[in-house]
C-alpha cells in the first residue's frame, strides 16, 4: 500500500502536476491524521471498558464485604440490646428484691449480661488495599468515594465508644474479684456448660445476692447501662443507616 501511494507521488512530480500532487499530499495527511484520531478512540475505548471492567470488580468486591458487615453489626445490635435489658432487670431485683425467684435466675442473668464485651469488627480488607494503593480513585461515583472514606473515620470513633463501655463492663466483673462474691457462684449457677469448664460443685459458695443492695454495684451498673445506650443509639444505629446508604450506592453503580 505504501508502495502504491508513492508511485503515485513520484508520477505527480515527474508528470509536473504540483496542484494534484499538492492535493494528494493534503488527501494523504487527512488520512494519516484520521487514522491516528480513530486509533486514540479505539485505545480509549478499550482503555475506559478496562478501567469499567476493573471498577466492577472492586463494587463487587465491596458490597461483600459491607454485606458481611452490615450482618456482624445486626447482631451486635442485637446482642448490646439484649446486655442493656439485662442491666434494666437487675435494675428492677435492685429496687424490689421480692420479683427475685432464686439466686440461680439472678446468676444466669448477671452472665447473660456481661460474658461478652461489645465490639464492631467490619470486613474493611479490600477497602483499606484501596484506600491505601489509591485505587479508590476508580470508583466513578465521588459521593460513595467520599463516603467510603469517612466510613474508616467513623469506625475510628464507634471504637472509642465500645472501648468506655467495655471500661464500664470491666468495673462491673472487678466486683467479683473481691472475697465477697463470688464468679464460681455465677458460672455454677449459669449452668457450666456454658462456658465448657469442668469444675466441681463447690461447697458451701459465697451468695452474691448481698450485691442487690450495694449502692456502688447499682452505680456502675447505670453507668453501664447508659454507656450501652449511647454505643447502640448514638453509634451503632447512625453506623448502620451510613453502612445501608453505602450498600445502596454500590448496588446502584454495579447495575449502571
């Protein structure tokens, strides 16, 4: 092809015609300018499909991990709620002992209570890899761009919040550890095999019923209670609107 166009100019200039030749050489770099415009287009092309293809991946990849998470945080909900209702019913033994069946039900209750420490461990891995490579800069959408790094501040301060609760919740299992009362009296009571210890029935174990009048017990344990209120309904619920407002956007991007 080259060939061919050169023969043509050579037989131009040997033939004198400088208007046709000038002509064709004008033809000639419209055609070399167009064939470069429409290579650019194509890479382009190919190049905004790849970068697509690879925003895809990541929404994907992103929706299971804040679907996983938004699972954990339910249950954390959930649970938080369940140790906030336990502190309201010793609470209530608190100001009317007689409610009170048995020592055994107080027992079970004070472990159902406090045996699990509260905290929000999201699925963040392939959020932090982007977020750290500065492929976040992908994601088209800058509002779920924004959004996805508040979202590694704001778990920054829930974590403030579960560590003065747990603060709270470690005040309350400090009691036990004095001659007092007694966790063997709890454990046993709760049932042993909740936990999966093997330990004898003790004899003659100390009561912690004493701990229903103690000013300083009922104390930490509003202290408690009002801390477990403020992680659910000042943390835990604002994280998990945010985190369905994410999952929302994400699922938008992939069906765009």
């Amino acid at each position: 092809m080259i060939k061919f166009f050169r023969k043509i100019r050579q037989q131009l200039i040997a033939e004198k015609r400088v208007r046709q030749y000038l002509l064709y050489a004008l033809g000639e770099i419209v055609l070399v300018v167009a064939g470069i415009l429409i290579a650019l287009a194509i890479n382009n092309s190919n190049e905004q499909r790849q970068t697509r293809d690879k925003e895809q991946v990541y929404l994907k990849g992103l929706q299971e991990e804040f679907q996983v998470s938004q699972y954990k945080l339910e249950n954390l909900i959930a649970l938080n709620r369940q140790n906030a209702e336990g502190a309201r019913a010793i609470l209530g033994f608190m100001s009317d002992s007689t409610t009170l069946r048995d020592e055994s039900a107080f027992s079970k209750l004070l472990y159902s209570t406090f045996a699990y420490d509260i905290a929000f461990n999201p699925n963040n891995s392939l959020l932090n890899e982007m977020i750290n490579s500065g492929s976040l800069r992908d994601l088209s959408n800058p509002e779920l761009r924004r959004r996805l790094t508040n979202w590694i501040a704001t778990l920054e301060d829930v974590a403030r919040q579960e560590q003065d609760q747990e603060e709270e919740r470690t005040r309350i299992l400090g009691t036990f550890l004095s001659d007092r009362y007694s966790i063997r009296t709890v454990l046993e009571q709760a049932g042993l095999s909740a936990i999966g210890a093997d330990l004898a029935p003790s004899q003659n174990a100390p009561s912690n019923l004493p701990l229903l009048q103690s000013r300083s017990f009922e104390n930490h344990l509003l202290l408690f209670l009002l801390a477990c209120a403020g992680t659910t309904d000042t943390h835990y619920l604002p994280l998990m609107e945010e985190l369905e407002g994410i999952l929302e956007l994400i699922d938008r991007e992939i069906k765009n």
